[in-house]
C-alpha cells in the first residue's frame, strides 16, 4: 500500500491518523458490491476493526446491510466521505450499528468513503469546521471578485477570485470548541 501526496499535504489532512493507522495485513476480506468500471467496494478485517472502502465514477449513493459484522456485536463508524468540493473530505461519526443495520452514504462523481467500524471508540474523530467567504448575490466582499463557474461543484458554483496584490480576504468570529493549534486549509 502506498500513499502518493506530498507530505506537507497529509500532515493536516482531517484523515492523517486513519491513514497511519491503516493495516498493512488483513486477516479477512469481502467484495460488497462492484461493477466493472463503475464501483467497487471492499471491506477488509483486522482483528475487531472492520475497513470498508469504496470508489465509484459517477455521482450514486453507497446502500448495504452491515451484514458481514458478527451478530450481536455493536460497532462505531468512523467515516470518510465526499466533501462539497473535490478536494474537501468530510467526517461523520455513527454509533451503536449493528449487522442488520443499514447503511447509506452519498459519492461524488469520481468519489468515493473509506470507513472504520469498530466496537472500540478509540479511533479518532476529527474536528472539522468550514467557513465560505463567496457571497450568493455577486457582489464585491473583501475588495475580491465574485465569479460564477457553472462546473464548480464548491460554494454554489461561485469562487472568489483576484486575491493577492493588496486585495485581500479575512475572516473574523471563527470558533473552535477549545484552545490549541488547529490547521487552515483554503480551496
């Protein structure tokens, strides 16, 4: 297994410890679902710890019975899913599945999850808060434009633009829920 990102790009990514928490060895592994050029979707035992993944190419939304989860067991998922913009992840954390539990999760085009079902509750859970600064009438905020990209995927298809040479975008009243270093990334 290999990750191929530059390493300044992980040490802040909201997935950074399941990524170095991920096994190297399974003692188990089950096809979900998958169709040839389409998607897939794996889940892998380690020990207690199940790892499901999924890819898709087109936009669909992921549905499965835990089914492959001991009976009786409880677990906790840890999830890793499509954020609003391609290169924006989220977190979601569900608690007290069960085998005859359903799942639903929704893929971006091109998208896809990792997530940890785990009876333990010591994986992380990290924090992550997102702040836009695009205004939805075109107007000018912070001396920047306002563009409109009907592609864009992000912010209701509009981005900000023309930032740099004494223009400049900031942002006040961010809350963080205790004191501490946290890391800022801008799409």
């Amino acid at each position: 297994q290999h990750i191929i990102d530059a390493p300044g790009n992980l040490k802040y990514n909201i997935a950074n410890d399941f990524l170095k928490k991920l096994p190297a060895a399974w003692d188990n592994t089950k096809c979900l679902e998958a169709e040839m050029e389409k998607y897939v979707t794996i889940a892998r035992q380690k020990g207690e710890d199940w790892y499901v993944a999924s890819l898709t190419n087109d936009a669909r939304v992921f549905e499965s019975l835990l089914s492959f989860l001991p009976a009786g067991n409880t677990y906790n998922a840890y999830i890793y899913m499509d954020g609003d913009c391609p290169s924006e992840m989220k977190f979601e954390y569900r608690e007290n599945l069960r085998s005859t539990d359903k799942v639903t999760l929704p893929m971006a085009k091109e998208g896809g999850f990792a997530m940890i079902l785990s009876p333990s509750m010591t994986h992380s859970s990290p924090l992550h808060l997102k702040y836009e600064a695009e205004s939805t009438d075109n107007t000018i905020p912070f001396g920047v434009a306002v563009k409109s990209d009907e592609d864009s995927l992000c912010s209701n298809a509009k981005y900000l633009t023309s930032i740099g040479k004494g223009r400049s975008v900031t942002f006040r009243k961010i809350t963080v829920p205790q004191s501490g270093t946290y890391a800022v990334t801008f799409y």
